[in-house]
C-alpha cells in the first residue's frame, strides 16, 4: 500500500494551516483548488500553481 501524500498551504506561501492528506495528486488537487478558491479568493488556479503544488506534494513525499 503506497504512502499517503501530504499537502500544506504554507508550503505554497501562505500564511495558512489548512493541510491535506490523500491518495494521489489527481484526487488532491481538486480539493487544494476549492480550498484556494474559498479561502485564498484565487478563483482561477493557473498552470504555475498547480506546478507548485504538485512540487510541494512530492517534496512531502
Ligand atoms: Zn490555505
């Protein structure tokens, strides 16, 4: 069974302590992405900010 992969808002730059556990990029990523929009105000996640957070998941391991 494959490890969990971690997510933290801080690790993209925000002053933020909302984290995410999941199964895989693919399934986290929507998630970050409503989590940005609702509480970051950043309705329009752009292809940089998922590079970033795709780098943030995989530096969690
Ligand atoms: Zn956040």
């Amino acid at each position: 069974m494959a490890a969990k992969k971690h997510f933290h808002c801080k690790d993209v730059g925000y002053d933020c302590n909302w984290q995410l556990e999941g199964n895989s990029e693919d399934e986290m990523l929507p998630v970050i992405e409503k989590h940005a929009a609702e509480v970051h105000n950043l309705t329009h996640f752009k292809d940089q900010a998922v590079e970033h957070v795709l780098e943030a998941i995989r530096r969690n391991g």
